[in-house]
C-alpha cells in the first residue's frame, strides 16, 4: 500500500484524508482520527480482558489439588441430592428435578416460540431489507437486490443487533477505509462480490455512450479509457482496468 500522489508529487486529499492506493489498485481515503479512536478503544478492550483473567487465575487457585473436576463435580452432586430429599435415594431426587423441568419447558413453550418467531422477523428486517435499501447494489449491480441476497444471505449474521458479513472462510469483513472496525453493508457486499468468481455478470457497465466515448467496460480487455469513464466506474473496475495495463486518456 503507498500514498497516492498528484503530478506535482503531493498528495492526493479525499474530504480532507490522503488517499492510499492498495496492491490490488483499490484506493481508500485513511481516516486517521478514526483509526487512533479504534486503537483507543481495543487498547481499552485488551486491558478489561487482562482484568477478566487475572481474576478467574485467582479464582482457580483455590481448586488447587483438585486433579480430578468431574469425580468433584459428581461428589458435591451427590451430597446436594442428599441435602434436598434428608437422605431419600439420590435416583428419586432426579425423577423429581426431572418432572420440575418438563412443567417448567411446557409452561414457557408458547414464550420462548414467540420469541423465536420475533427473532426470525427481526433477521428478515434486518438483512433482507439491508439488500433492498442498498445504494451500492441499486447502483452497481445488474441484477435485482434479491438475486443478491440469495447469494450471499449466509454471510451476513445478526450480533448485538447489527448486521454482520463473513467472508467464504467464516471471517469477519473490516473496512479499508477505517482500520479496526467492521465493515458497513454496502462495503461488505462490495468485498463478496469482489471475490465472487462470475462478479462481471453481477456488476453493470459503467461506460459512457455516444460518439468518441471509447470502451465502455473496464472489465472486457479495453486497453484506453476516458477520465470521465474512469472517474464514474467503480474501485473494483479501476483496479481490474488498471491491472490489465489500461491507459486513461484525459
């Protein structure tokens, strides 16, 4: 990754960010102010997590001589039936827990299936109209946002309430263009279909018509493009174009 430069060497701003240009001809404003936040805050997030396990070390210790967990866990099991029932057969004792489960599941069943089903709506909100309501897809991609979402709905998932992409390989998608954090949907579905083996079916042209607009696709080999061509296609398209060794003609 190196620093985008004008031709006067200087370089290039986008909103006030350098422009960095990535090995794969993808360019990302760097957000810098962003970035110190996030490292900020995972430096926050390191420390409570050192805290958490000093202090479950120090709890572990007074297990110490402890070899075998599940003949304790077995011994104190024992003891508390004994404890519950004053002696009575620890086999009774479970047939009675047993019976206290089976009311309390039927009690709560018709609960915890509304629960379920709230669950699933809120995901088909919550994803679903992700693909309907993206401007990325309504911009970018030739085919209709349900096409989309068949294809890549497994990669998104619901955590804490916000949406979530994985790649193929089940790992979280992070912005480019700000370090540290979890990429935004239409960031995420630009990365799938970046990656997607058939992503020129998906994608629309972003050529130019009319006389002497040169090529119109900076995916099919075009070897000379326009400025106003190159300025409207998308980073994904530039990349390839310039990969293929094209030039821009201003």
């Amino acid at each position: 990754m190196k620093l985008k430069l004008d031709d006067k060497g200087a370089a290039v701003l986008q909103d006030g960010k350098p422009v960095y240009v990535h090995d794969d001809g993808k360019e990302v404003a760097f957000d810098a102010a962003a970035t110190l936040a996030t490292i900020s805050r995972l430096n926050g997030e390191a420390k409570g997590h050192r805290e958490r396990a000093e202090a479950a070390e120090g709890k572990l210790k007074a297990f110490d001589g402890i070899e075998d967990a599940a003949a304790a866990r077995k011994a104190l099991q024992t003891v508390k039936n004994l404890d519950d029932k004053k002696l009575v057969d620890a086999g009774e004792v479970e047939k009675v827990k047993a019976e206290v489960k089976a009311s309390m599941e039927a009690h709560y069943k018709p609960q915890l299936e509304k629960a379920a089903a709230l669950e699933r709506e809120l995901y088909a909100e919550k994803i679903g109209g992700s693909f309907a309501r993206s401007k990325f897809i309504a911009e970018k991609v030739a085919v209709p946002a349900d096409v989309v979402q068949a294809l890549f709905r497994d990669r998104f998932q619901l955590e804490g309430g916000k949406v979530v992409a994985t790649d193929a390989s089940g790992n979280r998608i992070y912005s480019s263009s700000k370090p540290g954090e979890l990429a935004d949907f239409d960031e995420a579905v630009s990365t799938l279909l970046e990656q997607y083996p058939h992503k020129a079916s998906l994608l629309k042209s972003s050529g130019a018509s009319g006389g002497g607009a040169g090529p119109s696709n900076p995916q099919g080999g075009a070897k000379t493009m326009s400025r106003a061509q190159f300025d409207a296609a998308s980073q994904m398209e530039r990349a390839t174009f310039a990969k293929s060794g094209g030039t821009v003609i201003d």
